[in-house]
C-alpha cells in the first residue's frame, strides 16, 4: 500500500535553526531516505518552498480570483512530503520513526490513487528515479 | 514535543514576542527586558516538561507578567500601571488565553510597528541596522559590534541612542491609513536590504560574521512576506535578497579576491534559491504594482536566465535599469545603465555618456573601474590604467583592492603585445 508521509512545521522556527541544527535534521530526512531506497519502500520525496511563494486560487461565481499566500494563516505549515510503499500501516510509522520528529508534526495517510509524470520545467531541481 | 533546541525556539518566536511586548508596554527597553526574565524562565521550564505547542503564546504570557511586576516596581513612586496591563493567572492556560492576541491581523500589525520604530526616518542608517538586528533578529550588541568592526562599548551607545531618538520621536500608536503603511514597508524593507547588503557587499569586517548579517536579513524578509504576502515589494525584496545570496560562492575566489559576474562559475550558483527567487518575483509582478525592489530583482533574475556572461540579455537589463532610474533615479543605477549600453552599441558612445556622472561620483570606485574598462577596449590602455589607480583609491575592502590590482597587471601584459588595448 502506498503511504503519504506528510510534513508539517513552523517555518519561523525552521528559519531559525542554526546551520548545525538543520544539517542534523537533514541528516534523519538523509538516514529515511536510505533506508526506504535500500528496502525499496521509496516512492517519491517532494520538499515544498516557503509559503511565501504560494497563490491561493478560488473561483467568485464566473471569475478566477487569485490571491497572495496560502489560504489560511496557522502556526504550522504543510512542508513537504514523501510516498512510501508499505505493506500495512505499521511498518510504515516505524520508517517515519526515522525522520526528525523532535519539532513540528507528521502525519500518515495512504493514499488511494498516484500517478507519476515526466517533466519539462522543472530543470535541476526535480530528479527522476531511473 | 522533545525539549531540543531550546534557544532556536526562543529566536524563532523572538520578533513576534517582542512586538505583542511592545506593544503591551509602549516601550522598548522594557519589552526587551521582559522577553528576557520570559526566556529565561522558559528555558527552566521547558526543559523540565517540555515546549509548549505555542512558544511564542507562552512567552508572551510569560513577559506581559515579568514586565508588570517591573512596572510596577518603577512606577511605585511615580505613576500606578495601566488598567489593562493586569497579569495572567499562571493557572489558567497560557495558550487559550492569548489565541486572541496572536490572531493575525493584530500581530501583523505589531511586527510591522515594531520593524518600522526600528528604522524610523529620524534614525540614521547604520543606527537603523543595529537596532533592526539587536531588536528584531536578537543578536547580541557582541556580535553587532564585530560586524562593524566596532568596539562592543562603541555599538552600546549606538544602540542606546538610537532608542531614545525614537522614545523623542514618539511614534504613534493608531493604526496607520494606507499611505502611512506603505511608507512604514517601504521603510522597513530599505532597513532590511540594508542589512542584507551590509553583509553582502562586505564592506569591511570577518566574512563569517557578514554571512550572519545576508542571512538574518533574508530571515527577516519571510517573516515579513509570510505576513504580507499580497505586498508585492516585500516579495520583490525577498525575490533580491535569494537571487544576490545565490551567488555567494562564487563572488570570492580561492585567494579571496572578488570574481565579477563576468569570471563567475555559474555552476556554484545556487538553484534553489534562484528558483524561489523568480517564482516570488513572478508572484509579485502579478500585482502590477512595481517597485523599486522588484525591478532590481527583475535584474538579477535576468542574470540567472543566461548560462553565461555573453549570453546576457542586454537589451532586457536595459529597459530595466531604464525603469529604475525612473521610479528611483541615481546616479549608480545610470552607472549600470552605461555598461549595458556598451554591450549594446559599444565604448565609444559610452564613455561619452559618462561624463555627466563624474561630479556625482567622483569618490566612488566602481566609476573609474568602468571607465577604465571603456578606454582599455578603446586601446587607451595609459588613460585606462590611470583610472583604474584611481578605482584602487576609492576602494573599500581587500578583495576589491586585489581585483583592480589583477586587471592593472593584465593591461600591463597586453600592453606588451602589438595592437594591444582589447582585454583578453
């Protein structure tokens, strides 16, 4: 079964990490992705940037309206996710034991329908599993 | 939650903390003082149990109650404390109690005041930047000073000038009407890039410490965004600062000498930021409400898009700086403006055009560095190694010193060669 292993945090406290204390959080995504690659339970890592960055699309009866930022304001923000490919719920929480879970919050839920794509413009920054 | 990484919570929470304190008690000196007793009862008591969900809300509660009992103890002869200023049961939870006050439209608003008294009009720039970073990022007056070169004692006073300037300028507490918001971002983000600048042109000073300096500017700038994402110059802003930053690795060489855009290995530049930086600027253009921040982001990224030097978009940048000189016109951005000319049409008509910024820029390297280059390609490689003598003058660190010293020995081998002027 697949999994969606979804990341939640504060992004002022993400901010706020020292360079020793990030690389020390990059290290357990690090160790996750190891094990899940080795076990092959990896289906797909997806790092989202800042929330900054994000419009909110809604429709006004005829009319798109697109506005700046996410839709609502909380403590915590959606980071990013991966997809792991599980046999039952249990040993899918004992891989998300790896990830840093000292701060922030992670969810799991499967996930009932996943389809891949090939890209054009992702450049660099995407890379496809061969 | 674990109880790790104690002090990250406390700068993570520390803006938004201090501008609910500031605003509790309309005076910064005690609103720092209180985020102080906050934090080191936070640290006692988190370590014990463990963070709370809502750092920022604990020590709000935490620093309204410590901040009243010194109110309270210097008021004693004078004055009796404010009505609402009545302190928080511990009992009760801290958290419920203070989800109102942490709604976004009251701490916006208490962020923005607090940034904006930290670059009020009255201060001067770097007095500006020093409470920016002392207040707002929380670095201590140690760390401030080392940027500056400064001793610790000297930033101190700084600091405490700087804070009874604005206790003398006495800024309004209403909210502000929509003209006065945008003159308090347009402040803000100035300070801001200030900072990001300090660090990234590094003017002087130890390069670990003036990393801190990009580093906490861009810290600053997300805040901001996250808080106003629909003002199109915070994102501009932002969109700069990640776009500069991206090239942090390759503006120095191995023997620490500045590399120009022109020598730089593009490939050490940074993607990810590169990405946030033109997606944010894109976001913004949206609005077409354009500042001077986008435009100058709009810059960058066009640098970003080329894969070399002489692929660059000259006729991109041109119209950008052309709409730059219009929105803030100086005598540094026509500078900028000239050198795109000459990749367009050449040094001749360039060096012409340069003359009227010899008055306005007669103490500033970069002028006689360009113009050195225009005469070098003209074949005046005598005129152009007096203008780079002058550049050597006027510049203000090591590693541009050593960069115009490269070129000055360059014009000296080509000078060797028949038909020399043309730079290799």
């Amino acid at each position: 079964m697949l999994f969606s292993v979804l990341i939640y945090a504060s992004e002022d406290f993400i901010d706020a990490l020292t360079p020793e204390e990030h690389q020390e959080m990059m290290k357990k995504h690090g160790a996750f992705h190891e094990d899940t690659k080795t076990n092959k339970n990896f289906a797909a890592a997806t790092k989202l940037m800042s929330t900054g960055t994000a419009v909110t699309i809604n429709r006004d009866s005829d009319d798109f309206v697109v506005t700046d930022g996410p839709f609502a304001e909380t403590k915590e923000q959606f980071m990013g996710f991966y997809l792991i490919d599980c046999p039952n719920l249990e040993e899918a929480i004992e891989k998300v034991k790896i990830l840093p879970l000292d701060h922030g919050r992670i969810e799991i839920r499967p996930v009932e329908y996943f389809e891949g794509a090939d890209f054009n413009n992702a450049e660099r920054l995407v890379i496809n599993a061969s | 939650m674990q109880s790790v990484w104690l002090s990250t919570h406390l700068r993570a929470a520390r803006p938004r903390v201090l501008a609910a304190l500031n605003r509790a008690f309309g005076d910064i000196d005690l609103a720092e003082d209180a985020f102080q007793e906050a934090s080191l009862k936070a640290l006692k008591s988190w370590q014990q149990d463990a963070v709370p969900n809502d750092p920022a809300a604990w020590l709000i509660v935490a620093g309204r109650n410590a901040g009243i009992d010194a109110f309270r103890k210097k008021s004693r002869e004078t004055l009796s404390a404010p009505e609402d200023l009545e302190p928080v049961l511990e009992e009760a939870n801290p958290e419920d109690e203070l989800t109102r006050a942490l709604d976004q439209s009251v701490y916006r608003d208490d962020i923005l005041r607090l940034l904006f008294t930290c670059c009020h009009p009255v201060l001067r720039r770097e007095q500006q930047i020093a409470l920016s970073l002392k207040i707002v990022a929380g670095l201590s007056v140690d760390e401030i000073a080392r940027a500056f070169l400064v001793q610790p004692k000297t930033m101190e006073q700084r600091i405490t000038r700087a804070k009874k300037r604005i206790q003398a300028a006495k800024l309004p507490y209403e909210e502000p009407d929509a003209k006065a918001r945008t003159e308090r971002f347009s402040a803000v983000a100035n300070a801001i890039y200030l900072v990001f600048n300090e660090g990234y042109s590094a003017s002087q000073g130890p390069e670990l410490i003036r990393g801190t300096l990009c580093e906490e500017a861009i810290r600053l700038a997300r805040l901001l965004v996250r808080l106003y994402p629909e003002e199109p110059e915070l994102r501009g802003l932002l969109a700069l600062c990640l776009i500069q930053h991206s090239r942090q690795n390759a503006r120095l060489n191995a023997d620490g000498e500045a590399v120009t855009l022109e020598d730089q290995d593009r490939t050490t530049w940074d993607r990810k930021l590169i990405a946030e930086g033109n997606i944010l600027l894109e976001a913004a253009l949206r609005r077409a409400n354009p500042g001077p921040f986008q435009i100058e982001a709009a810059i960058a990224a066009t640098h970003t898009r080329s894969n070399s030097y002489e692929e660059t978009d000259w006729n991109e940048l041109e119209k950008l700086y052309r709409a730059l000189e219009v929105i803030r016109p100086s005598p540094v951005v026509a500078l900028n403006r000239i050198v795109v000319l000459a990749k367009m049409g050449g040094p001749q008509e360039a060096l012409e055009q340069l003359k009227r910024l010899e008055a306005p820029l007669q103490r500033y390297a970069s002028y006689y560095a360009v113009k050195g280059s225009f005469l070098a390609e003209l074949g005046e490689t005598e005129l152009a190694r007096q203008a780079f003598g002058r550049a050597l003058d006027y510049s203000g660190t090591d590693a541009e010193r050593r960069h115009v010293l490269k070129v000055l020995s360059k014009l000296d081998d080509t000078d060797l060669l028949p038909n020399s002027g043309k730079r290799p």
